[in-house]
C-alpha cells in the first residue's frame, strides 16, 4: 500500500475509487465504505482512502484527542482492507479553507481521478464543512465520477459511528465496543521490558506502551487476547499506571498470558481487550498484590473457558 502524506502535490497513474472520511476506528460503517471501493478493483480502479491528518476534530478544536486506532494501526487496517493508496492528506488553515467544488475538481478529480465516489451521509468537506454528500452527487455527472451513498449501518437499533464507540471505550465496555466494530477493541505494540515483577512472582507478563494517541479504557484489570506471529493466546491484561509498583506516570497494558513460556522481547504483539474485569487498584504491599493476580487469573480461565 502506498501512502501519500504530508503534501498536496500528488497524481495517481490511473482511475480511482475513492472512500472519503476521519475512519477513526473503522467501525462497520467505515467497513462498508472500504468494501465499496475495492470491489472496485476488479473494473480496473486504484482503491484508494482519503483521511485527514491531523483528524478534524483535533485540528479545529485546538486541543489534543485520543483516537480509536494509532496512526500505524490505522495504516495496517487499511493495508489488510486491501487499499492500494492511503492519502493522509495535510488540514491546515489553507487547506481548510477550500471552497467545497474546488476540492472536488482539483483533489478528487483532478489528482485522484476518481471515477467512484463512496462516502457516508453524513459526509462534510471543504471551507466550513458546506461540501456534503448532496454537492458530491450534484457535481457526478459533468464531473465524470459515480457515486454511492452508504447509510448508516445500526446495532441494537443504535446507529454505529466513531462517537458511540468512543463512548464504549471510555466506559470500559468492551462488549458494545466489539459490536460496533466487527472485532474486539484493540491494542498494538512492541513487547518492552518492565521491573519484571510479575517473573519475580512466577506469573511473567507481556509489557506494552500504546502510542500516545491511542485511546484506552479507565484502568482496570480486563479478560483478553493476545496476537502474536499470526496465533491468539488468551490472558488477561492491566490498563493503567500500576500504582502497587511504581510512582511513575507511563501508561501501560501488562498481560499474563496462559500456557505461554516464549521470549516476546521486541516482538510485536496485538492486545484484544474482550471485556473489563475490575478496576485498578493500589494494595498494601506486593504480597496482597500477588493475591489479587492469582485471582484474576484463576478467574480469567475460568471467562476464556466459557468463551471457548
């Protein structure tokens, strides 16, 4: 997958199908879009997603947002969808100020020469957010493009966007947050060395820094998967500071994973947070700690085990 960044200069070598939108999250709306395009594949069109950086609300609003998915975990969904181009195209004062037919003729025609449009309903581009879904399928016809339109798809009679999910996330429901995303909310890393503890208390654990942008659930102990060289180990993972043993202020995701022995030093891993177990917690010494753990992990194969 090519990935254009950083630059308004760019020209694609051929026709394109082109899904427009923040995608933060690739819920099963953001899937739908995805799977409009690279069907088009097959009538010869370049598959290609048009994304913001930074995401429109952080840019407008001046202030630093936590999204679903890191820059590179976005990137590799994108790379698996089967997206031939990812343009993450710069959001500055000039760029935002694009009258909304000028960026349909210069970007999406002119450079992308997209021949196929597909974006949600709710779609808004260009100067003050005036270009819509309505301005896309007014200029089709002597723009030379097609486009498609793609509802808003619902869960339990609750439409599925980024907004709902963040909610989710930042409840601890895990369970909702899957739902609405097709697979479990997820957490991707290099394996790092911590005070190693958990070897100390014979219970080894994987340590994971998520990159700064990600957004994680409250702290807490959750039931989880872990990814690792294409297999799927069950664990159980702690989101947060780890108060018990340290006075440092680095988040973290520490998982113990069942019936694996293996040196993950440096290896990426994928943490698949099923569902949310207790909140975190600060005990009186290592020893009620250990306790704690030894129950946590009784009780998380007791949950993988249902959920076999």
């Amino acid at each position: 997958m090519q990935i254009i960044k950083e630059t308004t200069e760019f020209m694609l070598p051929g026709k394109s199908a082109v899904a427009i939108g923040k995608f933060d999250g690739i819920h099963l709306g953001h899937q739908k879009l995805l799977e409009k395009i690279t069907e088009q594949k097959k009538n010869g069109l370049l598959a290609v997603v048009f994304t913001f950086s930074p995401a429109p609300e952080a840019f407008f609003s001046g202030k630093e947002t936590k999204g679903l998915m890191s820059i590179e975990e976005k990137r590799a969904a994108f790379k698996k969808a089967g997206i031939d181009i990812l343009i993450e195209f710069p959001l500055n004062k000039e760029t935002a100020a694009t009258e909304p037919e000028r960026f349909v003729e210069e970007y999406l025609v002119g450079k992308l020469k997209a021949a196929f449009i597909a974006a949600g309903t709710d779609l808004s581009f260009g100067k003050k957010g005036a270009g819509d879904a309505a301005l896309l399928k007014r200029m089709a016809e002597s723009s030379g493009y097609r486009v498609e339109l793609i509802e808003k798809v619902s869960v339990a009679g609750e439409e599925v966007s980024s907004t709902i999910v963040r909610e989710a996330v930042e409840k601890g429901d895990m369970e909702k947050a899957q739902a609405l995303l097709g697979v479990p909310y997820s957490i991707n890393g290099i394996v790092s060395h911590g005070r190693k503890l958990g070897r100390k208390m014979g219970m080894p654990t994987l340590n994971l820094l998520p990159a700064e942008e990600k957004l994680l659930p409250p702290n807490g102990v959750y039931y989880s998967r872990v990814l690792l060289a294409g297999k799927r180990y069950p664990g159980i993972s702690n989101v947060g500071y780890k108060p018990t043993v340290s006075d440092t202020c680095v988040m973290g995701v520490e998982t113990y994973l069942y019936a694996f022995d293996e040196d993950a030093y440096g290896r990426e891993i994928t943490v698949e947070l099923l569902g949310f177990k207790r909140p975190e917690m600060k005990f009186e010494g290592t020893e009620a700690l250990k306790e704690q753990v030894q129950r946590d992990i009784e009780e998380g194969a007791a949950f993988h085990k249902k959920v076999k």
